[in-house]
C-alpha cells in the first residue's frame, strides 16, 4: 500500500551556481512529493551543494530523480528502507 517505503535521495550538485535554478525547478514541479529536505552545505559560499530529500513512495519521485539526473553535474544516490 500508500507509504510502504522510506526513500531518501541525495543530490550532490557539482557547481551549484551554474545549476542551482535549475535543481530548484525540479524541486518545485515535485515539491509535493517530497517530505523532508535538508541541506549540507561546507559554508555558504561553497561551490558544491548536497542536499538530503525524504520522498514519498510514489511514481512521480522516480521522475523527479530522472530528471535531476539529467542536469550534468547532478550525482544522485538513494536510500531505500522497507518496512
């Protein structure tokens, strides 16, 4: 059923000017989805971005993750627990 699974995503952004609207774009059209979002960054001034998302168990979190995939300079790696 609903809310079977956790999923956490991370998204490392390598060069989070050139990027950043657009990553913030993504999480905006999906922003439903997701349930919890943190953000890791060494200083605000850094280049490189890493953000921490909890996303519901649904379709519309794989294609959030295709289309951040799809952003070069975007890595992106999952968490899955089950219950």
């Amino acid at each position: 059923g609903h809310m079977d699974k956790h999923i956490i995503v991370g998204i490392h952004i390598a060069d989070r000017k050139k990027h950043a609207a657009q990553v913030q774009q993504i999480f905006t059209r999906y922003g439903e989805q997701i349930r919890t979002r943190l953000g890791l960054h060494d200083d605000v001034c850094s280049a490189n971005g890493l953000i921490l998302l909890e996303m519901a168990d649904v379709p519309e979190s794989c294609e959030m993750i295709n289309a951040l995939q799809a952003i070069d300079g975007v890595d992106i790696e999952q968490m899955v627990f089950c219950h």
